[in-house]
C-alpha cells in the first residue's frame, strides 16, 4: 500500500513538472519601455509596452500610467487601452519646467481578478530653449491699414537681444507680400509696423517668423484678416443708429495714423472716412 502512494505521488509530481499551467492560475503581466533612454529638453517622450495574459495579447486592457520626476513628484497620470496587439503607448513633451535626473514610469492593469504592475526609467538632461513669438495689433484690418507685427525672442527663458528676427507675410493667395529682417532690442522685442495696399484683397493672412541663436532655431506664426468694407453697424450692437453715425462723425476727415482714424468707420475701405461713409450709414439707419 506504502509502495502505491508512493507511486501516486511521484505520478503527480511528474504531472505537475511536465503541465504547471494546469494547476496554476492565469498570469497576466504588463511591460513598459521608453523609445529613449535619454532626452533633452524639449523632447518628445513615448511610452509604450503591452498586457498579456498567460502569454496572449489582452485587447482593450485599462492601464493606469504615472510618471515622477527625479523629486518622485507626479508630473503626468494618464490611461491608456490596449488594442488588438495588447499594445499600449502614451505621448507627452518634456519642457523647461522639468527639472533634469532620472525620471520613473510605473503602469499597472487589472483584468479578470489579475493585477499586474511593472516600471521602467529615463534619464532627463537640461537643454536651454529658444523661443520665438509673434502677435499682431489686431485680428481684422482694412485697406491702407497699419498691421503692428511685434513679439520676443527668449533663450533659457530669459530675452535675448541682437537676434535677427525674419518676418514674412503671405497674402490669402499664399504669394508673399513683406520679408523683414529684425534686430531684437534689450528686452528681447521686435517691432514691425507694415502698411498694407489700399488695393491689398480680402482674406486671410499669413505671418511667418523665424529666429536663429546658438546653433538652435525658433519659429512662429499669426494670422489676420483683411475686410474690404466694414460694417454700418459700427459698434456691434445689432441695430444701426445714431450711435454709430456719432463714431463716423467722431473720426470724420481722418486716415490711418490720424490720432482720431477708426478702421470701422472707413466704411468703402477708401482709407478716407468722409460724406461716402456717412451716407453708407444712412441707408442703413434703423436695420
């Protein structure tokens, strides 16, 4: 009897040796890994990995995402689902706030009653950025108006000066109208006011800026639009009215750069307001 227990049991230890997954319960696991193990400022960090179960792709697999900064402070928490791979990834940008060491990405799933938890690392080093912006006075413009280009030029996040700033405009048509070439001042500013044609179209226009300082490039761009002929409606209110034949005699017998000029009363786009503007007005009085 002794002999036949003894035989059963090496029986199932045989069993369990040679079919371990029959006795064991289903082992999901998650991975995580980095396209680089190294970036600079500025980069682009992908995190990716995948979620199996007993060595299968799990599909649509929740996965919580956290990553610490060298001071272990959480600096991104995302979810990510798995697709038909079991594949995983998250993008996000490393900025000039993030302080440079080594950085932990720690991800972890639940799926069927399993939990599974894995890390991985990279390495963060600090590279100043040059930085480039652009704006214009305004959004709307008409004819023979004054566009005011200006921005700043900073590095390591403080202004630089004596960088040369490119400027080019693009009408709506995409043909180029201006190029500039700007000095930064003191404070890291540029200035650029740019008349545009009394016979200039309407649309949309393009401004294109570009800067270059210790080996490393900026570029930036705006829009604004162009309106041939400005509304009788002068100040918005939905109703034409004295209030707004009040605005064109205000800015009466003026053109752009007057002290009193207002581009909404220059109704025909002339660059004059005048006695043409004041009777757009009054056909429109009381609509």
């Amino acid at each position: 009897m002794k002999t036949l227990k003894f035989y059963l049991l090496l029986l199932l230890i045989s069993w369990l040796l040679l079919f371990p997954s029959a006795f064991s319960y289903p082992q999901l696991e998650i991975t995580v890994n980095t396209d680089k193990s190294s970036y600079n400022t500025g980069e682009r960090v992908e995190i990716y990995g995948g979620v199996t179960l007993d060595g299968d792709p799990v599909e649509n697999a929740m996965v919580a995402l956290e990553v610490r900064d060298p001071s272990a402070t959480p600096i991104l928490t995302r979810t990510a689902e798995t697709n038909s791979s079991g594949v995983y990834s998250v993008f996000f940008t490393l900025t000039s706030e993030n302080q440079p060491g080594t950085y932990t990405v720690h991800v972890s799933c639940s799926h069927d009653g399993e939990d599974t938890t894995a890390s991985a690392s990279f390495d963060l080093k600090y590279v100043p950025l040059l930085a480039l912006t652009v704006e214009t006075d305004s959004d709307t413009y008409k004819p023979a108006d004054t566009v005011v280009i200006s921005g700043i030029v900073t590095y390591d996040n403080s202004p630089v000066q004596g960088v040369l700033v490119a400027v080019e405009v693009q009408d709506p048509e995409g043909t180029t109208i201006a190029v500039r070439v700007l000095e930064t001042s003191e404070q890291g500013g540029y200035l650029l006011p740019l008349q545009l044609n009394s016979e200039s179209e309407a649309g949309e226009y393009k401004v294109y800026v570009s800067a270059s300082y210790e080996d490393k490039k900026a570029v930036d761009y705006t829009i604004f639009k162009l309106e041939t002929h400005s509304s009788t409606d002068i100040n918005g209110d939905g109703t034409v009215n004295i209030i707004d034949l009040a605005s064109v005699a205000k800015a009466w017998n003026t053109r752009p750069g007057d002290p009193r000029w207002d581009s909404r009363c220059d109704i025909d786009g002339n660059g004059l307001v005048n006695i043409l503007d004041i009777a757009l007005v009054a056909l429109d009085f009381r609509k």
